[in-house]
C-alpha cells in the first residue's frame, strides 16, 4: 500500500507565448477547469456516466489545496530562471 503524503499546492507548469515567466495562483474555478484537462480518458467519464464523481472530486482538491499555474516563454532557454523562480516561491521553509 502507498505511502500517505501531505501535498500543500498543486504547480501546473506550461510554455506560452513569448512573454517573461510568471507564477500565479488561479482562482478556484480556473483550476478547476485546468485540472479537469489533464482528466486522462476524461471523454469516458460521461460515457460512465461519472461527470458528477469528476466534479465533487476537482471540487474537493481545489478546496483544500492552491493551485499555481507557472508559465515560461515558448521557445526560449530559460530552464535556469524558471526553475529558480518556482524554488523561490514554493521551496522556502
């Protein structure tokens, strides 16, 4: 059986555009609708009939937990900075 493990934030990280990087906290219906993208088989679901167990499940995560959406420009080498930006902000004891 897996280990039990406190999470304290949910980082969805992503390349756009060709402006700077930049960590923002998304509001709860923004996450919502960002993590129920990343549902795999998500078009099952209604074929289950299980859109409902999806939704009190997203709504349950984004209640106890922030979700961060963290951006760097596409295209660009700035692994470095973008790496450091995230310890920064969510690695600091």
């Amino acid at each position: 059986m897996a280990e039990k493990r406190e999470v304290a934030n949910i980082l969805i990280l992503q390349e756009e555009g060709a402006k700077g990087i930049s960590i923002d906290q998304l509001l709860k219906t923004e996450a919502m609708t960002l993590l129920s993208q990343f549902v795999y088989r998500r078009q099952w679901l209604a074929g289950m009939k299980k859109n409902k167990l999806l939704f009190t499940f997203l709504t349950e995560i984004c209640k106890r937990l922030s979700v961060y959406k963290a951006v760097r420009p596409k295209g660009k080498k700035t692994f470095d900075e973008f790496s450091s930006a995230i310890a920064h902000q969510f690695l600091q004891a």
